[in-house]
C-alpha cells in the first residue's frame, strides 16, 4: 500500500531543516505525561509537522512570541 500525498509531501520536507525548534515547558511536558500513549504521539506528529508545514489547522500565532499548537485525537481537541 502507498503512503497517502500529504504524507510523503511532509516525509519530503523533512529533509530540509526545520523552521524553529519547539521547547516544552516542565507544565506541558506533565500534560503530555497525561495523555495515552497514541494521544501523545499524535502531538508529537503535529508538532514536528507544524516545523516543516504551515498549518493553520495545528499551528497558529496567537500574540508576539506565543503560538498555539493544535491536535485533534478522535475528534476531540487535545
């Protein structure tokens, strides 16, 4: 079975290197300890895709240096 587009569309852009690099906070770094195992790698795509990707639906600027990252895990928001 092939990958899907999008898919090797972010596979292809993560040869190049990333736009920034996201830090957790020791209160987000807890959060994710909260979360299930395949909650928690559904952010991490998320995250490591919105490097690559801008993605309004999981990424956006909220004010200066603040921005929200957004993930969806079976339909509800994370």
């Amino acid at each position: 079975m092939f990958p899907e587009k999008e898919t090797i569309k972010f596979e292809i852009k993560k040869l190049v290197n990333p736009k920034f690099k996201v830090v957790f906070t020791e209160e987000a770094a807890n959060f994710l300890d909260s979360l299930s195992e395949k909650a928690r790698n559904k952010v991490f795509f998320n995250n490591d895709k919105a490097t690559f990707v801008n993605d309004p639906e999981i990424f956006k600027k909220m004010e200066d240096d603040i921005w929200e990252f957004r993930t969806l895990y079976q339909r509800q928001a994370i």
